[in-house]
C-alpha cells in the first residue's frame, strides 16, 4: 500500500453518527436511517478534508473477543447483551440502531469502499494490522483513544479524532500526546493499561491514575522497566506504588496482550483504492430509494468523483 490510507473504525463512527443526527431522519417507510446518512456525511467530509489516495471500512467481526476475555475476563462484561457458547457475545446496541449497521455494510460494498472485519477480532486488530503493513502515511478515523498506542511521527502515523461530528478534528500526533498524556504512542497502550479503562472493563493497577502512570513511565521507560524497578529496592517507588505494584503483577503478566491492538490479523485480499465510481450502481441507486439516503449519497457520490 502506498499514497494516504485511510482507516475508518466503522462502528465508533456510526454510534457518533446515530446519537449525533436526529432519529427524526427517517426512510419513507419511517425506519429510521440516522446512523446510515450520518456515516455517509462523515465519509464526504473526510474524503474531502484529507483526501486519502485508500479508504478502508474497519468492521468488528468480534467486538469482544474470547483470547481477550479469557485473559481479562471483566473485559467489556458491562456491555453484553446476551451470551453465545461458541460465538460472538452479542453486545448492547439501541434498537433503531442495530437495523441500521447491514444498511451500512449494503451501501459500502455496493460504492465499493472496502470494507474488513476478520472473524476472531475486533476493528481495532484490522486497523492495526494494516497500519503495520502501510508503506505510505496513515490517517486512523476513530472515537476511541484506545488507538492512541499507533500514533507514530516517523512513519506518518496519526489519529483522526472527533472531537464534534467530524467538522471539529483532533489532529492526534505525538506532540499532541505528550502534551496531553505526557507519553508517546509506543507509551499510550503501557499509560492505559496502567490506568485502567472502566468503559472496557480494564481494572487497571489499583491506586495508579493517569499521572502517577505517566510518571512512572518517563522514570522507568515502559512497563518491563516499572516492573524491573518493583523488584530494585533502590529504585524511587514510593513504599505504596511498590505494594500496589507487586499486587497487580498476575493482571500486569497478561495485560499486554489485551489492550495491544494486535498487528498480525490475517487479511484478506481487498483493493483498498478509494472508489470514484461505484462499484454496483444499480445496488445502489435501489438502496438510496429504500432507504431514502438523499443528499448524504448524492454528496459523497461528487465528492468521490471530483
């Protein structure tokens, strides 16, 4: 891959989307399509903002994957609406929402903006890897922070943050993360496992906020070297940090592998170019009457052209 690439996590973009435009906007039969138009003005708006020579739509295929419980098992706990025994958990999502994600995934395919999800992972993981293999620039598109761990100056890397809609940006780079954080992307996934995230169910080390996490890290350099330090009485930890520390060092062995988005996801074969025209016009002149999907189409259909 080279040129601009473009990473949307698909579906931290439709929930902005759903709770940010009305659910009065609605298909003629009244169902409504609020997270489908907000996406496809979210997409207008970066294509035409950023200009990415690839575009790809990230998708969850797993949303909460078993390695991860089974190594963290309060990750995402909080957001399953109902258990499967051999298959994705199924997760909480509002009901005039979830009618609307094989709409999303019908009018993508149907432009011909590629999109990925591999079974066993989360969007995250499909992100990861193809920032990985990039040759050229990265522009990552997520609401969620957790991605923060790839922003990397050297090789173009940077996250795409929104901050209202996607007309107000965050320009995430590591200037923005040392100022912010006090780390880099390298340090961000060893800060957040530190911290702990209660929205993804990571306990993190009891009584290390974000600061004390950030101090520890400019000290010691990363995770090995905090734990090296725990076990060097010369080292400057507090007689508190050391115990707590030592406490959390079952959660702090399997950690890592959690909150490291992984970099090794076996991809499939896709053509990344950003599509000028669309691949199924017929599929998709019937889906824009169906759903009613108007100027957000129409809109992004110009700008993709142009």
């Amino acid at each position: 891959m080279t040129g601009r690439l473009m990473l949307l996590d698909t579906a931290s973009l439709y929930f902005r989307a759903y709770f940010g435009v009305p659910d009065s906007v609605k298909a003629p039969d009244g169902t409504p399509v609020n997270a489908v138009r907000g996406l496809l003005d979210f997409i207008d708006r970066l294509v035409k903002d950023h200009r990415p020579d690839q575009l790809v739509a990230c998708m969850d295929a797993d949303w909460r994957p078993r390695w991860r419980v089974d190594l963290i098992p309060t990750y995402k706990a909080h957001r399953v609406a109902e258990e499967h025994e051999g298959a994705p958990d199924e997760e909480e999502v509002p009901d005039t929402l979830s009618p609307q994600v094989p709409v999303i995934e019908d009018v993508l395919d149907a432009l011909g903006i590629a999109r990925v999800g591999v079974a066993r992972y989360e969007a995250d993981d499909v992100i990861g890897t193809f920032t990985a293999h990039a040759a050229g620039p990265v522009d990552i598109v997520t609401g969620d922070r957790d991605l923060y761990q790839l922003v990397d100056d050297a090789r173009g890397i940077r996250v795409l943050y929104p901050l209202k809609g996607v007309g107000t940006l965050q320009l995430t780079d590591e200037a923005v993360l040392r100022e912010k954080y006090g780390v880099d992307g390298r340090g961000y996934a060893d800060l957040a496992l530190l911290r702990g995230d209660p929205s993804d169910g990571l306990p993190g080390v009891a009584g290390i906020g974000e600061k004390t996490a950030a101090k520890l890290l400019a000290e010691f350099g990363d995770l090995a070297g905090i734990m090296a330090a725990v076990d060097d009485p010369q080292a400057k930890l507090t007689p508190s940090q050391r115990k707590r520390l030592t406490e959390a060092r079952p959660y702090v062995a399997v950690a890592p592998k959690v909150v490291r988005v992984a970099d090794d996801v076996p991809l499939p074969d896709v053509d990344t170019t950003l599509p000028h025209t669309p691949r199924d016009a017929a599929a998709l002149e019937q889906l824009a009457r169906r759903w009613g999907l108007g100027g957000s189409l129409q809109r992004l259909l110009a700008t993709l052209a142009g």
